[in-house]
C-alpha cells in the first residue's frame, strides 16, 4: 500500500479523514486555495512520480467551484507524473441533465465526463450517480458504488417486522430502486404518481398499500429541494401509515428544503456523509458515514480485486 496515496479537495475533508482511517494511511500533501481574484491555485507537497493517486472531491454546492478545484488538481497529479489518477466523486453534480428531453438544451453529464477525462482522469469512483447510464458518457473506467446497504441496515435497526414495512418509490423514475430495497428489507412496494405542470409538481395518485398500521419508507437517491419527497410523506400519511421515514444517499438541501422537511409529518431523515452537512441542520435527522464503503472500493481498486464483490454480502456494511 506504500504507492497508494488519498489526495483530498476542500469539499468534504471530514469524509476523506474517515477514509484514509479506514484505511489506516495518512492524507496526502495538498496546498487548495484560491488567488486574490478567486481563481484556485494547487500545489502538490510530496513527490507523487509513478503513484497510484486517489482524489476525494464531490461536485456539491457550490458546484462550479468544486467541480473546477477538481479538475485542476486532476491536472496537477497529471504533470507531477502521477502513475494512475482515479477521480473519486462521492457526489457526481450535473448529473440530472443526462439527456435531451427537450430542444436546445444541454447534456451537462456527458459534459462533465468529457472535462474529467480531459483533464488527466484514468478511472472514476462514483456513489448511486442519479442515472446509471451516466456511467456510458465516460471513455474510461468508472466504478459505480450505492449506499444501499448503508441506508438499509440503519432501517434494520429500527426492529420493524419485514410485513409491516411499505416501501415507497417517490415517482415512477425510482420504481427500480425502491424494488430493490423490497427485495432486501422485505415488505410491499408502492408507487408515487407524479405529475408536473411547469414548475409545479404534484403527487398525483398513490399505487399499492393498503397503508393503515404500516411503515412507509421514502428512499430516492438525492433530497434537494425536498418537494417532491415531502409531498410524497404527506400522501403516505394522509393514506394512514403509521410512520414515514424518507433518505437519500445525497443531501443536497438546497432552497425551501430545511423548511419543507422540518412541515413534512417523518419520523427521521436519513442522509450519508457524500456532501457535508451538520446534524443540528434538522432535528429528526441522521446521518450515516459511507467512508468504509469508499475506503473498501478503493483498496480493491489499488490491489487489482473485484469491486463488484464488494456488495455481495451487503447486510455486513454498517452506517
């Protein structure tokens, strides 16, 4: 492990001093900081010639920022003759513009992709990306990570009987992952219709149950601006379930979402540790540490293992 080393941008150090415990080795020499004008300046502090080179930075809020910080250290390890770059991006942003649903808009995922690979990028390492196919744009190796058992365990523990658990997808993007944490957790499935008119959205109709006595879990793969999931909790709760529980593997939090979560009738918020957030942001709400997951991926990755096998006996990850 004496070549492998874990470089850490600014956007979320906590989660990369977790990983590097995990993983028992210290964090790489770094200097980020931005000139009097705001441009970001990078200066690596050790001889990294013919390493294998791990960067932490989710593209989180602010995004531009970050995402930029990004690629130039990217471009920074490249000149330093770097032996491999892997770009780890606990939060991949962008990501929601992943096709062209309409005429002359853009397709920022692909966009994205293009500038990391541009930029000296030899494999990505991402968490539950908000569509799988975002894997596609890239013209290198992507490792595709979910936080799956994370959340999933941490719902174990709240001792509820399998039959009286109801999961819920959020809208009809989410049936997928919703049937698959039924398929782990047990339960029933239902299904939010979702209608949006402009800017608007609407829960329109609800798909399964019954509900009375039941367990509702919301689990999508962001929370930010919280409408849509809220609404959802609403609807579950207006359709008698007991308790509601919603989480994500990201917690943008972004706009009215605080406000949203603090009026929505849930039991506990469950987020993980990709995007930085403090716990007294809301007070029903849990946030679970993705580290060993990351630092696992990225001790395969250097070793030449599986990462694919990570997963295989996922009730062994905890929160």
């Amino acid at each position: 492990m004496n070549d492998l080393k874990i470089f850490s941008g600014r956007a979320n150090t906590g989660l990369v001093k977790r990983i590097c415990n995990y993983l028992n080795i210290p964090q790489g020499l770094i200097a980020v900081g931005n000139f009097p004008d705001g441009e970001t300046q990078c200066k690596i502090e050790q001889d990294v010639r013919g390493q294998d080179v791990f960067i932490i930075q989710p593209t989180c809020p602010p995004v531009n920022e970050n995402l930029m910080e990004l690629l130039i250290m990217i471009e920074s390890f490249k000149r330093a003759s770097a032996d491999r770059i892997t770009a780890v991006i606990p939060y991949y942003g962008y990501a929601r513009q992943d096709r062209k649903d309409e005429g002359r808009v853009p397709i920022t995922a692909k966009l994205v992709a293009d500038l990391l690979t541009r930029a000296g990028a030899n494999r990505i390492l991402a968490m539950d990306l908000h569509a799988a196919q975002i894997q596609g744009f890239f013209d290198i190796p992507v490792d595709h990570l979910t936080a799956s058992p994370v959340l999933e365990n941490f719902i174990r523990s709240l001792g509820h009987p399998p039959e009286q658990i109801i999961v819920v997808s959020p809208d009809e993007g989410s049936i997928k992952r919703a049937a698959g944490h039924v398929k782990s957790l047990g339960g029933t499935l239902a299904i939010i219709d979702k209608r949006r008119t402009g800017n608007k959205v609407e829960q329109a109709n609800l798909i399964g149950g019954p509900f009375d006595g039941k367990i509702a879990i919301l689990l999508d793969d962001m929370i930010s601006t919280a409408g849509s999931i809220c609404g959802a909790a609403h609807l579950v709760k207006k359709h008698g379930a007991e308790k509601v529980y919603i989480g994500a593997t990201h917690g943008v939090l972004c706009g009215n979402a605080v406000e949203n979560i603090r009026n929505a009738p849930v039991e506990c918020v469950i987020l993980t540790d990709t995007i930085p957030l403090p716990e007294e942001i809301l007070p029903n709400l849990k946030i679970l540490s993705v580290a060993p997951i990351f630092g696992e991926a990225i001790r395969r990755i250097h070793c030449h293992e599986s990462v694919s096998c990570l997963f295989k006996n996922m009730q062994s990850w905890g929160g």
